[in-house]
C-alpha cells in the first residue's frame, strides 16, 4: 500500500511550486519582461509568431546566477 503521507506532502509542494510560478509570471508581466526588444514577433494575415528571444536569455541568466549562489 502506497504511503498517503508523503504523496500528500508530495502534491502540496507541487501545488506551491504551480503556484510560485504563477506569481513570478504575473510579476514579469508588471515589470515589462516579455515584449524586450530582442524578441521576435511576427504577425501576418492568418499567423502569428511569438519568440521572447531576449527575454528567454535574460530568465536563463537570472535562474542560472539564483541556482549558482544557492549551491554554494
């Protein structure tokens, strides 16, 4: 029988990561991050082409340097 407990545990912090993930976009969002300049939007008459070129690198940089100073 599989252990409730800790798959109970195991959603919750699911749930809290889903949901701080939520609040970082929503923030991003405020801030501007999202339509930089070096993203690529293309639209045409039935398409549309959304790259965030730019903001994809800028959040790379900002995760790697967190995920860096938390391993030291």
């Amino acid at each position: 029988m599989p252990d409730l407990e800790s798959f109970g545990k195991l959603l919750l912090f699911g749930g809290a990561l889903i949901g701080a993930a939520g609040l970082v976009l929503i923030l991003f969002g405020k801030l501007g991050i999202g339509r930089l300049p070096g993203d690529i939007f293309i639209q045409r008459e039935n398409i549309t082409f959304y790259l965030p070129l730019a903001t994809m690198i800028i959040i790379s940089i900002i995760l790697t340097l967190i995920l860096n100073f938390i391993r030291r």
